[in-house]
C-alpha cells in the first residue's frame, strides 16, 4: 500500500528543466561572431585584392626596380645603312641630385604642402585620406609623397572612368608601399624631386632650376623652392613662365602651409610673399626636337610591332628603352642629312614670299574663312594642345581657361632662324604658328623598298605631327598617272595615243579645257585635266581604284569622277611607294625603313626581307616612265628644274601637283636608281597662298626635290649619277608610229588603231567652241596652271 502510495505520489511530479538562456545575451554573441567573420572576411578580402593587384593580375604594374639604379639600363641605338649611330631611344635626359643637394626648405615646402605626417605614416596615410573623403579634396587630397612618386611610375593619365581610376589608386598603394620598404624617406623625397617633369623638357628638379632661374638645386632661395612646390600640384596651370599670377599665388599658399606647420616664422613667411617672382629662362632643346624625331616616331611603332610578335612567339619581353637592343635601319645618314638640308633652304625663301603676302591682312595666315569660320579653327586647335586638357581636367571654366589663353606670357616661338624667346598669348601663338609652312620628303630605292630619306615635318618641338605616314592631304595631280596606267592597261593606249582635251561636262559639272587633240604623254605634261576625266570615265572609276590599291594605295578614294584630279587624302609614305613601282618594271615594294634588329648579344630578334609584288607589265611600267618623261622635259616641271639648273639631258619622271584653292603642293620624280616625294602645305587648308603661281606644286614642292638631288648626284660616294639612265623592257615599244596599242600580246584589247575606237567622246573643237555653239574662254592661258579645279563643284 505504502509502495503504491509512493508510486502514485510520483506520478505527477515533473524534474526541473535547465535555465533558459538570456535571449539579448544570445543575440549579442551572434552580433559578435557576425563582425567578426565580416571583419576576417573584409581582411581577407583586402589582402587578397592587394595580392591580385601587386602580381599583376588586375592590370600590369610599374616596375619599382626602375627607379634603383637607372644606369643599369641600356638604351637602345639606331645605325644607318652606311653604319653612323643616327640616334637613341632612350629614357629621358635628367641630371638626378642627391639629399644633400637639395636645400631644407625646399624639403619642408615639399612636406608642409604635400604630406605633413611624411615621416610617421608607412606609405598610405588614413588621416589624410579620410580626410579627403570627408571635404571633397577641399583641404588637401589622401595621396602621400610616397604615393604621388608611385603615381610617376604609371605611364598613362588617371582614367575618368571610376572603377579603373579605384584600381589604379590600389596600384599606387600597392607601388607605395613597395617604395616605403626599399628605401629610406630621404631617398623617396630624392627619387620624386628626379623623376617629377616640370614641363619645357625640365626633367627633374635640378633641371628645372636651371632652366627658370638658371641655378642649380642647392641654390635656391624659399621663394623660389615654394614655386616648384606648387608646380606639382598642376606643373602647365601653376607655371611661372605660362600664368606668372596665379604661379604667385599658389606659391603663396605653399608659403602659409609652411607658417602653419612652423616650418618659418612669421618674418620669414612676411619677407617670402612679397617677394616676386623672377625667372630667368633658360631653355634647353630636348635631343629629339630635331628633323630625326619624327622617323624616330614611326620607326618606333614598326618596332613595337615586331617585339610583341617576338614576345608572342618567344615569350621573352623586351623593352626598347632599356635592353640595348641594335636597330639597322635603311636610312643612309648623308641622304637624311641632304633632304633635311633641302627643305630648310627652300621653306626659308617660301616663308619669306608667303609673309609678304599676308603683311597687314586682318584675317592672316587664312584665304577665304570669315571670323566666326577662323575663330572656330583657332578654338579647335587651343583644344588640342596640352595646356587646355590640363585646365579643363582641373575644372577650370572655359571662360577662365580662354582668359589664361589671351594674357601674354613668355614662351619660344619657332623661326627658320632659330628658336626665339617672345612675350605673347599662348592664342597668338598659335595663330603665329599656323603661318609657318609645313613640309615633308620620302626617298626610296624602287627596286629594294629601301627607305633612304624621311623627313617628317620642319621642327619637332613646336610640330609634332609627322607628315610622311601619318599626315594625309589631297594629292592633287600627281594623282593622274594611276588613271593613265589604267588606261593603258584596260584600253591598250600609248603615250602618242590622241585624245580631245575639250572642256569636260557631265550633268554640272564642268571642267574647262583648250580643246584640239592631245597625245597622252602632252596631256600629262600639261597636266590636262579634261583628258584625265575622259580616261576615267572610259576605264570606269572602280578600275582606277583597283590600280592605286595595286599600287599600294590604302587610303578612301572617292567613286566619283573628280577623283581622277586628286581629290583623296593620300600619305607621302604610300604615293613614294606607288610611283617606285613604274621605276621597278610594274613590282610593287612596300617601303621599308627597319633592316635588321638584334638584341644585346647580337642575335636577331627581326629582318625585314622585301617581298615584291608583280602588278603590272613592265612593258606597261615603262610607258609610264615614258609619259611621265615629258613632265619633265617640256611639261608643268620644267621650267622650274630648269631655273634649279638641272639639264634637260638628266632622266626624270615626275608628276607635279596642286589641291583646291593651292593648299597642297606635290612633286613625285623618279630617277633610276631613286623616287623621292614632296609635299608644302600649311597646317590649316585655309592657309595657303592666294594665286596657283606662287601656289602650284612646281613652285612650292618641286624646288626641295631639286635641290636634294643636286646634293645626292654631287656625292660620288652614293653612286647615284645624274647620267643614269632608265633600261627599257626589251619587248617594250611605243606604238607613236601608227597611233596603235602595245597589242602583240601586251594589251587587253590589242590592235585598236584610234582613240574612237575606245569609246566616243566628245568631238574636238580646237578651243573653238563648246557644247552649245558658243565660243569658248581659254581660262588656262598658262598650261602648269591648269590643275587648279574645285572639286566641289
């Protein structure tokens, strides 16, 4: 009973449960494992992107080595054809100081507006970068000195788009970082003051000391030591040569950052800002401002070329700047030396003639522009030069930007004399420079392709633009003998064929002539644009097209028959290279300047090996040179070779050439063993000389033709004779006898006896009169004048 009573007793009792847990105590630890497993993961996170960024993954990285021991490397050396070292790629000219050359407080200008905890922080500093985050950049940025010296690594300019420009600022962390562990804070301060580029080829601070105020480093005075402090902020906007104003008042701000960091005392900073600012300017010509600058430009591109083919097929890198490698150009030093001789002397007397003719015009160097047309030509060029990007980039206002363009500043303005020093607006400057004439000559051996002669422009430093491959402008008639080859090509003619030089219409447009019946060779002679029409409208433009393309042309030609008067945009590069093929039998050869290129130890890493191209019969070829003959024997160039003093008696082929309005003048002449092209113009179509006498190519292009190869003949170590002669093909004949085509198996359409066999064109009337009866006004009274045609009619 007892035992069942207990048992019943025990039914209902219930055992004790555990403590339940504090619900906040709970959700407080998760909170607390949350942040921790976020702040391991953002740790990891960041060292991660750190890793990706400094092996390279996230973008290629500056190499921090290059900065140790500048000297280890090797530039790379260019040898002509008749082995004389033409020049160097290499980096650029410095004279680098040591800390001890630079003065203190040129360091404390350097560390009171740039980076205040230079000496605490190990690359990075987080107080100035959020900071920075905080005011927007309104009172400082978060870049270190250590970082801005990262950021002189980096080639490129900081990208607008903001991821790229986000990792681009984790490589100059990574870089900064990197550059804290290698060396010492007084070496960092050193490397950027030697490798900051202070504009006008001031490379570096010791430079730059001496190119504006013609002192060494060691030298200068606080003042001046606060100018170059607050160049690094904006080295064109904060230029003491460019904007001396606002150069003194950013100096100033430099200045006061120095009093409120006690770097000076208060008499010091007084006695600093009423201080002006006084240069003394010293320029120095950098070694690539001369006429090789701009083979150099081109010939660098072709090698970069052929070093990522050798990575590609190597794996093996190298950089032209520093593995010393050994490029053998085709070049020969004397020709280089010649066609720059050549143009200096000729453009000397052009540009005098051309003054002349602007002196006092309201509206010079432009013909035929109103102020609002020339005033947009101005506003184009301020918006390509580096001055205005600059500003622009910095968020000036256009307004602001326009006033900075307009004040007078000190500056060297280019003269067929020399460089001079002048006080003018950056506006009129170039304005000024507008005016100068620009010039450009190829010269090759046709049947190698060996480029013997580049001269891209008339000076470097103040024209960076290369007229030989890159420049493109209408080519004038020196267009016409591709049409000419067509025809004889496609319809059998030869150079005493007949064709009406009537004056030329179709729909509107219309072409005066001097009527008759021209021989082809006369026609292009005279440089008769009726029958140069005639011709193509014959062979079909697309037949013309498809010759310059054989010829090497790449350039967009226009369908529409003024193209057979020049109306493309062509380069020097492929018109030398289009003519060469008459002189080589009908093969065509790409031009080539490089010949061989070899790395430090003498193995070729490239050679170029000329591969010719058949495009036409040589037969064919050499009725071209035949035709072209009489260019210069009797035709648009004779005269001027003439007044040069070159003999009837020397073989030249050769094609003058005028554009609209005489913004371009041509010449392309072929002798035996060298063609060579010419091209005179301005920058601007718009400049140009009034009148086609002064105007035409004979006058403005040909002269440099003539007196390089003067030069050329007289040397008898080139062995390039004025008495060589062109080899006829030996199946060659003219077919003048009897008016008919090569036929015998050379032409397409052998046999034919006449021109009206071909087609029927319109009826010759002797000058006499034109299509609707009446009598017609020979406006070509001077045939070398007759290229002149509006192409946009």
């Amino acid at each position: 009973m007892e035992e069942n009573k207990q048992n019943t007793g025990n039914k209902g009792k219930t055992f004790p449960l555990p403590p339940k847990k504090n619900a906040k105590n709970s959700a407080w630890k998760r909170w607390v494992k949350f942040i921790w497993i976020g702040f391991i993961a953002v740790v990891l996170g960041i060292s991660g992107l750190f890793f990706a960024v400094s092996q390279g993954f996230l973008g290629e990285m500056p190499d921090v080595k290059e900065l140790e021991n500048p000297d280890i490397y090797v530039a790379s050396q260019i040898y002509s054809s008749d082995g004389v070292l033409l020049g160097k790629f290499e980096k650029e000219k410095t004279q680098p100081v040591t800390y001890k050359d630079l003065p203190p407080h040129l360091i404390y200008a350097l560390q009171a507006k740039e980076d205040e905890r230079f000496k605490e922080h190990s690359g990075i500093d987080l107080k100035s970068i959020l900071r920075a985050i905080r005011y927007g950049g309104d009172r400082g940025g978060g870049s270190t000195i250590t970082q801005q010296l990262a950021k002189l690594l980096f080639t490129k300019e900081p990208s607008k788009n903001p991821v790229k420009r986000a990792i681009q600022k984790l490589k100059e962390w990574v870089v900064a970082v990197s550059l804290e562990k290698r060396y010492t804070k007084e070496e960092i301060i050193t490397l950027y003051f030697n490798k900051f580029d202070f504009t006008y080829n001031a490379n570096g601070i010791e430079m730059a000391s001496k190119i504006y105020f013609n002192k060494s480093t060691s030298q200068l005075t606080l003042p001046e030591a606060a100018v170059f402090v607050s160049m690094l902020e904006a080295p064109i906007a904060n230029n003491p040569l460019r904007n001396p104003d606002r150069a003194k008042r950013r100096r100033d701000v430099v200045l006061s950052q120095m009093l409120e960091t006690g770097y000076v005392d208060q008499a010091t900073y007084d006695k600093a800002v009423a201080t002006p600012i006084s240069t003394d300017y010293r320029p120095i010509k950098n070694i690539t401002d001369d006429y090789s600058a701009y083979y150099k430009f081109y010939l660098k591109k072709e090698i970069d070329s052929y070093l990522v083919d050798y990575e590609k097929e190597t794996g093996k890198k190298l950089n032209l700047f520093k593995d010393g490698l050994k490029i053998y150009v085709t070049l020969d030093s004397k020709m280089q030396k010649y066609a720059e001789e050549s143009i200096k002397e000729h453009l000397t007397d052009l540009q005098k003639r051309f003054d002349a003719e602007q002196r006092g015009r309201k509206n010079r160097p432009f013909y035929y522009l109103n102020d609002q047309q020339a005033n947009k030509v101005m506003m184009q060029a301020v918006k390509r030069t580096g001055r205005y990007k600059q500003l622009s980039n910095a968020g000036v206002s256009e307004d602001s930007i326009m006033m900075e363009f307009k004040k007078p500043v000190k500056m060297s303005r280019f003269t067929w004399a020399g460089e001079e020093e002048v006080e003018m607006s950056p506006w009129d400057s170039i304005r000024y420079h507008k005016q100068i004439a620009q010039a450009g000559l190829m010269s090759m051996v046709p049947g190698t392709g060996e480029i013997k002669a580049w001269v891209g422009g008339i000076d470097w430093q103040h024209f960076q633009y290369d007229h030989i491959k890159q420049g493109k402008r209408q080519v004038g008639s020196t267009f016409k003998p591709f049409v000419y080859a067509t025809a004889i090509m496609k319809l059998g003619l030869t150079p005493c064929s007949t064709i009406s030089n009537a004056s030329f219409n179709k729909g509107s447009y219309h072409v005066p002539g001097r009527g008759g019946m021209l021989t082809l060779k006369d026609a292009l002679a005279h440089s008769q644009n009726p029958v140069a029409l005639r011709l193509a409208e014959m062979t079909g433009t697309q037949s013309v097209i498809q010759t310059a393309r054989d010829l090497g042309v790449t350039e967009e030609i226009s369908t529409s028959l003024p193209m057979a008067l020049g109306a493309s945009d062509i380069t020097i590069y492929e018109m030398v290279g289009a003519y060469s093929t008459f002189a080589n039998y009908g093969n065509y050869n790409k031009p080539e300047m490089i010949w061989r290129i070899e790395d430090v130890n003498g193995r070729v890493i490239k050679e170029v090996i000329s591969e010719p191209k058949e495009v036409m019969n040589p037969n064919y070829a050499y009725t071209m040179i035949e035709l072209m003959k009489g260019v210069a024997q009797y035709g648009t160039a004779s005269g001027e070779l003439g007044r040069k003093g070159i003999p009837k008696t020397v073989e030249i082929a050769g094609k003058t050439g005028t554009t609209q309005n005489n913004s371009d003048g041509w010449f392309m002449g072929i002798t035996p063993k060298l063609a060579t092209g010419a091209w005179v113009g301005w920058e601007d179509r718009a400049t140009h000389f009034l009148g086609t006498g002064e105007g035409q190519g004979a006058k403005m292009a040909l002269p440099i033709w003539a007196i390089f190869m003067k030069k050329v003949w007289a040397d008898k170590s080139l062995k390039i004779s004025p008495d060589d002669k062109f080899v006829k093909p030996l199946e060659w004949k003219d077919g003048c006898s009897n008016l008919q085509g090569l036929g015998g198996g050379y032409g397409d359409d052998g046999g034919l006896q006449t021109i009206d066999d071909l087609k029927n064109p319109r009826p010759a009337d002797n000058g006499s009169k034109n299509n609707s009866g009446k009598k017609e006004e020979n406006v070509n009274e001077h045939l070398n004048t007759s290229e002149d045609i509006d192409f946009n009619k």
